[in-house]
C-alpha cells in the first residue's frame, strides 16, 4: 500500500474546522458586548494581555490561529479545484506555503509577547 500524506492534511482541516466552528461565535458575541461597552471585567484589555503574554495563553492561541490557517488554505485549495483550476499541485503548494509562512510569522510575533 502507498504511503500518503493525506490524513496530515485532513487532519489539519477537521480541526481546523471544528476550532473555527466553535471560535468564531464566541468572537462574534464577545464583539458586539464590546461594542454595546458590556464587556466582563475578566475580559478587560489588561487581563486579556496578561493571557496572551504567558506560555499556556500564547499555546492557545498558536493553535486556534494554526488550525484556521491550515484549514481555510485546505478549503480554498479545493475551491479553486471545483472552479476549475485543475493545477492543483501548484495551488496545494501556494496555498499550504503561505499557512507554513504565516504561520512562522505568528511564532515570531507570539515570542515578541
């Protein structure tokens, strides 16, 4: 049996997807509080900071931002796909090369932290 890299890539898209899924309206809720100048005291700018400063905060959101980078670059390589753009180890390669590069680039700005 061939070996195969698609479980990788898969699995980078099923996660992504779920984080994504399950992010989003949370981001969404706690916008429109911000915006209505409800925000909970425990998400205040400083406290929010003090977590994204720290390793565990910055762990988490390497992952959800990963995630979404790995998973959206998965799910526009198979829209270009379906709109005929039947280049795909050229797409597959620009779109996964520019989650691997922004993904580097939000380690360099999470150790800036």
């Amino acid at each position: 049996m061939a070996k195969s890299n698609k479980p990788i890539i898969w699995g980078t898209f099923a996660a992504g997807g779920e984080v994504v899924s399950l992010v989003t309206p949370v981001i969404i809720l706690l916008t429109l509080l911000a915006a209505y100048g409800r925000i909970p005291a425990g998400l205040s700018y400083e406290h929010l900071h003090a977590f994204a400063a720290g390793w565990f905060g910055k762990l988490v959101l390497f992952v959800v931002v990963f995630l979404s980078l790995w998973s959206q670059a998965h799910r526009l390589r198979i829209t270009c796909f379906d709109f005929g753009l039947r280049a795909d180890g050229a797409v597959a390669t620009l779109f996964y090369a520019i989650a691997a590069a922004t993904s580097v680039w939000l380690v360099m700005i999470l150790a800036k932290l």
